[in-house]
C-alpha cells in the first residue's frame, strides 16, 4: 500500500495520512499468516482499497445524510469515506494512542478541507472517540444515541465468542437505529464457524455476506430491517 486516500464524493482524491507500511498487517500475505512484532506491539490493518470501495457501493443509496459510527477505525479511511459521501454525522472510535495520531491529524485534514470551501464541518458532525469500542458504545447508549450504520473492523484475532458479545452490545445496546445496519469486517470463513452462527442467530439478526479475497463483509440486520 503505498497511498490512501478518498475514492469518492466531496473529498474525492484527498490524500490521509497513515503509517508506514512495515507497521501495517499483512502487507498482501493471507491473515493467517503469522505476523513478526515486538512483544506487546500492536499492528495496523487498513481496510483495502478494494474493501473499502465494495462497501460503499452497497451503502450509496443509503450513506447520505446518515449517521455513521466507525468502531476501530484505524486512521480513519472508511468513516471519512463516509463523510466525503455525505453521511450527516460520522463517529469515529480508536483507542491505539499510535494510531489515533494519525486518525486525528486526518481529522483535522478534512475539517480544513471543508474550510476552504467556505462549508465547514460542525463539531458535532464529526467527531473522535479515543476509547475502547466496548466503552465507546456504552458511553453512546448512556447518552441515547443511535446510529442507521455501524462499521466494527476487529482485530483478526478476536475470538469468535468476543465478536459475537461486541455485536450483542450494538444489537441489543440502542444505539442501532430500527431500520439500521451493522457491518461487520472479518476473515472470510468467519461466517460459517459454527459458534458465530449460533451467536447471531441467538440475536435475532439476519447476516448477509460477501468476500472480497481474505476479508469479507457481513451485514447484520435486526428483526425490523430488510
């Protein structure tokens, strides 16, 4: 990966700021390969471009003006996507403090952006959570918040029984708004573990997949959705 940047809408072609590349998960490898690191040093994992453009293919009849919550978001490429696309108020959870300096100095990127073009972003319309998303989310239920569409991105070697409880706390913790969505980034293969299945069908959640390679998209839609 040698750039990031916004495919699409009113940001279209803005360069973000992220890490160098040897500190970023799998550099092309399969996720099952086992990654070097230091011990107790953390790896970043960009959402791919081709992931990235997928997913927002599927939400573009739905992106604008909805409010958008982005659970480990790295250094931001996909809840800003989704800014750039017109999503009328965007959320954004980290709690890397490493990663969170870049995510905040893209922040910061956009909000000028916006500036120059004399149509600048209210405070409330985009905002960053520097909190674990188990603590972000009760924070947000706290406070009545809901969301039309809640991107999680895990870390690949979260337990199938610890993705399923964070999927529980959104489902089950009102912040999904009736008609919204979950969208759920995995290692394909994800979906047909048996434990996850049981899991979600414990919910009530309908789950619709679509692989793209190692990754793969899951949307979970409550009983009240489509």
């Amino acid at each position: 990966m040698k750039s990031m940047y916004i495919f699409a809408g009113r940001f279209k072609g803005r360069r973000l700021f992220f890490p160098p590349t040897q500190n970023t998960c799998f550099g092309g490898r399969s996720p099952l390969t086992p990654v070097k690191r230091k011990p107790g040093e953390k790896t970043l994992r960009p959402t791919t471009g081709l992931v990235r453009r997928a997913l927002f293919d599927i939400l573009a009849p739905i992106i604008s003006d909805s409010s958008f919550l982005d659970l480990y978001a790295g250094t931001g490429a996909v809840g800003l996507e989704a800014v750039s696309r017109g999503a009328g108020k965007v959320l954004l959870v980290e709690s890397n403090p490493k990663t969170a300096l870049y995510l905040k100095q893209n922040l910061e990127l956009i909000r000028a952006a916006a500036k120059k073009e004399g149509d600048e972003i209210a405070e409330e319309n985009l905002i960053f959570y520097p909190y674990l998303a188990e603590k972000a989310i009760s924070i947000l239920a706290e406070k009545k918040e809901g969301f039309d569409i809640v991107f999680a991105d895990p870390p690949y070697d979260f337990t199938e029984q610890k993705i399923t409880e964070l999927i529980a706390q959104i489902s089950e913790g009102g912040i999904l708004r009736p008609e919204g969505k979950i969208i759920l980034q995995h290692i394909s293969g994800l979906e047909k573990n048996l434990l996850f299945k049981e899991g979600i069908s414990a919910l009530a959640l309908t789950v619709e997949t679509r692989r793209y390679g190692y990754t793969s998209l899951s949307f979970l839609y409550p009983p009240s959705g489509p």
